[in-house]
C-alpha cells in the first residue's frame, strides 16, 4: 500500500479503485452537524452551521478552493442544501448510510439498527457517489446479518460499499473473522497521534503496531477520521503524524470555519 501522504501534493493524486478515481482528502461532516464530541464547541458549530447552508456552502467552496474533491456526505437536508449552495462541480460523495442522533458515550445500538439506511441510500444515490459506508453504530453492534442486507443494498446502487467504526481495535479483530469479510471494500476508523476517541487506554508505539497489523490484515482501503483529535491537535503535528502511517488511504478532515479550511488544507497541501 503506497505512502501517499509522503507525496510532493497529495491532492494531485487520486485513490484508482476498480478504474474509479476517489480523492484521498474527503471534507468531513461533522462539524457542520455539531457532533456532540466537540465539547463546547458542539453548541457554536449547531449556531454557526448545523443549520446554516449558506455557511456550510462557503466551507466547501473554500476546501475546493484548496483542492479538495470529496465530502463525506449524510442525509442532512441543511448539508444537502449547502452542497447544493456551493455549486462545486467536481465534488464527490463519500456516503455516510444509517446516521441517527445517538450518544457517543452510552450509545444505543438498538435505536441505531433502526435508522432508516434505505431511505438515504435512496436520496444520496443521486449525486456522485463512489462509496458509500454504514454508520459505526450500526456497523458496532455487531448484527452482521443486518450489516450484509445493507452492504448487499449498497452494491445494488453500483457504489462500492464500506463500513464506519468507533472502535479500530475491537471491530476489526470481529470483522476478521466475520461472515461479511468480503462484502465491504472500505473501512474508516478513528485514528490520531493522542488516541482520543479510540478503544485503548494509550497509543503508544506498541498499540500502533499492533493496529497497524490488524488493519494489514483485514485488507481494506482505510480511511482515517478524528486525525485531529476532534480539534484538540494541532494540524502540524496531526499531519506529520498521518504520514507515518503507511496503512491509509484516505482521510476525512472536518472544518468548522473558512479559515480553517485555509490553515489546514493549505498546510496539508505543503508537507
């Protein structure tokens, strides 16, 4: 698998997958639906963007502005509406299937097996979208017949399927060994230099070893989120730690603000 974050531009060059080009840098969703995991920030970013397309529009105009061609994209009709706003051409979607509002710290596995994954796949098949992927709380419970009824679906779409996790180590070592192996093509997963919001008590050298070899193992294009450590990181040292990692293929970076987009990208684009 190719050290591509050790490239000159990264933008300059896509993912091929199958004969299908997938940009490497996705602009990520989260702030702009105010995620409850950005602490205080969670509330400004509900203010600022969860409702607000005219402002998520001008972030995806300024993250195109520097290059970025993916979004990671759920069916949020205020998303919907500043995609739609930015008018940028040569976006493409990165598909998010089965989101619901479920808390991160005691989440309700149940309650997330009973989103409505149809009816986003329905909407968010008509733009352009190479991948779609299942959202972690539906991919964490582990319901694997569930999990291939809606891989099968997303196939059914003619986009290549994948699977979202909260928890890198756990999940991955089930997915291993699971009847839904070969169903899925892609794998996002929390990763970042602190280990925030991942299933170890540290990440240290030992643990990233050892996730390095079951992500290895499971042989999927990887796709990294939270490299920032959902704000907590400086972007510098978030990136220079994202090129160590040999195993990724893909990350999705979330911006709060133009500026942001500005700082992180163009620092993104110069290492």
């Amino acid at each position: 698998m190719m050290l591509f974050f050790r490239r000159d531009n990264i933008f300059n060059e896509n993912l091929i997958f199958k004969n299908v080009e997938i940009p490497r840098i996705i602009l990520g969703s989260a702030p702009f639906t105010g995620e409850g995991y950005f602490g205080h920030r969670s509330r400004l970013y509900q203010l600022d963007l969860s409702r607000n397309p005219e402002n998520i529009a001008k972030i995806i105009k300024k993250a195109n502005d520097f290059g970025v061609t993916g979004i990671n994209l759920i069916n949020n009709s205020y998303l919907i509406e500043g995609l739609e706003k930015a008018q940028v051409e040569d976006m493409k979607i990165i598909a998010t299937i089965g989101k619901t509002d479920i808390d991160y710290v005691f989440p309700d596995f149940e309650k997330a097996k009973k989103a409505n994954w149809r009816e986003d796949i329905r909407t968010l098949a008509n733009f352009d979208v190479p991948i779609m992927l299942i959202d972690e709380f539906i991919t964490d419970s582990y319901d694997f017949e569930l999990l291939e009824e809606i891989l099968n679906e997303i196939k059914k779409q003619g986009a290549f399927p994948g699977l979202i996790t909260s928890f890198p180590f756990k999940t991955t070592k089930k997915l291993a060994d699971s009847p839904i192996l070969d169903l899925f093509d892609f794998y996002m997963v929390p990763i970042n230099k602190l280990g925030y919001m991942m299933d170890s008590e540290s990440f240290m050298d030992d643990k990233r070893e050892e996730l390095a070899t079951l992500l290895n193992e499971l042989d999927k294009k990887i796709i990294v989120n939270k490299i920032l450590a959902c704000g907590i990181q400086q972007p510098e040292e978030a990136f220079n730690f994202l090129k160590t990692l040999d195993y990724v293929d893909m990350v999705a970076i979330g911006i709060a603000s133009e500026k942001e987009a500005e700082i992180d990208f163009g620092l993104l684009n110069s290492l």
